[in-house]
C-alpha cells in the first residue's frame, strides 16, 4: 500500500459576507460570524477538477473532538490515503443535519470541525457548506439559499486565490459551472434565474443586501 501523502494545514480567510438573496429565504442569516475554515491538504493536490453537483468525494469535515450530536462516520473509510486512523467526520449526508443543529446549540462550525480534501470541487462545495453552517433558513426557498451559498464560495475562493493556487481563468471557469448549477435549480422551481456574474459574486462583499 503507497504511504500516505504528505500534508498542509492552510487557514482560508471566511469572512461575513452579505445576503443577496431576498428577505425569508434565511430566518437566522449569519446567526454565526464566519471567519476562517482550516484546511487539511495533501501538498500534492488537485487543483484542476471541474464543479460537479452530485455528492463530492473526498470532503471530510473532521471533528476536533468527540461530537455525539451529529452524523459521524470514520474518516478512513471515505479517504482511505489521508492518514487518518480514527478521526471522525461529519456524515457526508448530514450537511442539513449540522445546518440545523448547529444553529439549534448555538455552537460555531469553527468550533467542531476542519476541511480535509484534495480536490478543486470538494473545496467548492465544502465552502457552500461552511456558508450553511453559518446562516440557518427552512430550507423552502432551496434555490435561493443554494445561490447564496454558492456565491459565498466563489467569493471565499477568490479571496484565497494565492492559497488555493486558484488562476483567474479557473475562478472564471467556476464562475460558469455554477452558473449552470443555478440555472438548473431555478428552472426545476419554474423561477426565473439571477445571474452568476463577477457583480454578484462581489456585491457579497458590501456589508448591504441588493434586495
Ligand atoms: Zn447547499
């Protein structure tokens, strides 16, 4: 068996982002600052791959210490490389779970867990879940609290650009995959799409809502 892959600690700058979305999708929006998510890689990585909207392989939220409250598998079984023995992690099916129970206990995302991954689209989605984490909704309004989520981690992405070894034709390039990624859930809600555009993913930055 190939010895585990040499790994990094890298701190991602999270910062509070603004709501763009309209007034009750979210009932408790940044009900928990967001300020940073620390990131376990391999220093060998893959930068490369593409936004795929199905179940991300490889994300591991890790917990810091026993969390009898959530969702917990063993982090070897899901990354059988990353030198884990018997760390735990959030269920990968239990991101609503965590959204909701988090908020419920008042108690950081921060606080419980680390990112584990190796690839591009984990690190997407694992940062559209940090954002979950920190603003609680029903949920009823699904592409709407998708699309906020999802612009967060464009905006975090592009902040942690230098870290993350991220071009700016790659940013671009996600910039578009999640265009697509929104267009479809909005079509299957029969709405109207709002565009995935550099301005919106910016207009996070202002500490004002556009809506
Ligand atoms: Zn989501």
């Amino acid at each position: 068996m190939a010895a585990p892959p040499e790994f990094e600690r890298v701190i991602l700058d999270t910062r509070s982002v603004a709501r763009v979305v309209p007034d009750g999708v979210f009932d408790a929006f940044a009900w928990s600052a967001s300020s940073t998510l620390e990131w376990q890689r391999p220093i060998a990585w893959d930068a490369t791959t593409q936004l795929s909207p199905d179940l991300p392989e490889r994300l591991l939220f890790v917990f810091r210490e026993d969390v009898d409250w959530l969702p917990r598998e063993l982090a070897h079984y899901h990354a059988p490389k990353f030198g884990f023995t018997t760390e735990m992690i959030l269920a990968p099916y239990a991101i609503d779970d965590a959204t909701d129970l988090l908020y419920e206990r008042r108690t950081s995302a921060a606080s419980l867990m680390y990112l584990a991954t190796d690839n591009l689209n984990a690190l997407f989605w694992a940062l559209h879940d940090w954002s979950h984490f920190h603003h609680h909704g029903p949920f009823e309004e699904r592409a709407w609290t998708e699309f906020q989520c999802d612009l967060s981690a464009l905006l975090w992405m592009h902040d942690n650009r230098e870290r993350i070894s991220l071009s700016t034709s790659q940013w671009s390039r996600l910039l578009e995959e999640v265009g697509v990624i929104t267009r479809k859930r909005f079509q299957e809600e029969g709405k109207e799409a709002p565009s995935v555009t550099r301005e919106a993913v910016f207009a996070l930055a202002t500490p004002r809502a556009f809506l």
